[in-house]
C-alpha cells in the first residue's frame, strides 16, 4: 500500500511464504518481481534484492515464464547499476544480459537493457571515441518508443539525464527535459 512501506513488506512477505507453503511454481517469478520491485526495497537495502530476483529469473525460465523472468533481470540490472557497483563489471553483465534477451525474443526487455548499456559506456567514456554515438544510439531508441513502446522512452530520456547531469552538462540536461515535454502522459 502506498505510504505504508512496513505494511507492503509484511504483505510481501506473507506472499513469498504462502507461495513458498503451497510449493506451487507457477507464480513464482511474477511474485518475486512484485515484491522486490514494488516492496522490499523500501525498508530493506537494494543490495537484498539482486539474488531474489535472480532467483525470479531462473524459475521464470524454468517454468517457460520468460516475460516474468526477463523482467526480473531488467529490475535486477538496474538495481545493480544503482548500487554503485564498478562499471566494468555492470557492462559486461549488461553485455551478457542484452545476448539474453535477444535470445528469448524479449525486445522490449532488451531495449530497457541496451538503455543502461549505453549509460554505462558513455560513464566509462567508451563511446567518446565515436563521436556522438551514445546520443545516436538514445535516438534511435527514442524514436522506437514513440512508434512502439511509450514508457521506453522515459527510460531512455532519464538515463540521458542522469549521464547529462554527472557530467554537469546543465543545457543539455535542460534541452532533454524540454524535449521530453510532460513524461506524466506516458504513464499506464
């Protein structure tokens, strides 16, 4: 529940162990996603995330549930970038996600995924050497969303931001936000 971070937790919680009594499978890797992308992380750290919904993935997989799976790996990639972890090893995960997601056919997943690749690599500066590329590459994403997926391009126009904003480029940063107009629209 909204404003009751303590009472989703419990709520949370008594899913996790009713799905966990009832050794029913099936709902498995929606629940984790549910419960470590909209709950726990509210009172407990990030970091108490990643091997849940790793978790999420494998069973997801296992049971042919790759949508629920897919999306445990985008929340957990994520979460790792947040944490703070070392670039380097946040890209090559990345990398390794994004061949994931090509596989299973999850464009929409891959796409949220090459979004924190190509953040990842303007961070480490290996797309300075293309002059331009990261901007092309948020580009063409933005103009995918606009035909196909709405809310990708919110996720396209906040990693850019943030890239914008750690480097203090405070008119490019300003340029995004007036471009992204009211973001509020895209929501569901």
């Amino acid at each position: 529940p909204l404003c009751k971070p303590q009472h989703a937790h419990k709520m949370a919680k008594a899913a996790e162990l009713i799905l966990t009594k009832s050794g029913t499978r099936s709902s498995v890797a929606h629940t984790i996603f549910l419960t470590h992308t909209y709950c726990h992380h509210w009172i407990s750290p990030i970091q108490d995330s990643i091997a849940p919904l790793l978790e999420g993935y494998q069973v997801g997989l296992e049971i042919g549930d790759t949508d629920r799976a897919c999306f445990c790996l985008v929340v957990r990639s994520y979460r790792i970038y947040f944490m703070g972890q070392p670039l380097a090893s946040i890209q090559n995960e990345l990398e390794a996600t994004v061949q994931v997601m090509t596989q299973l056919k999850q464009d929409s997943a891959r796409l949220r995924i090459l979004i924190l690749l190509t953040t990842v690599k303007r961070l480490r500066g290996g797309l300075d050497a293309e002059a331009g590329a990261d901007d092309k590459i948020m580009d063409s994403m933005l103009a995918t969303a606009a035909d196909t997926h709405n809310t990708l391009s919110a996720f396209v126009n906040l990693m850019k931001l943030e890239v914008f904003v750690l480097f203090q480029e405070w008119e490019e940063a300003i340029d995004v936000v007036e471009k992204a107009g009211n973001v509020r629209l895209l929501l569901p």
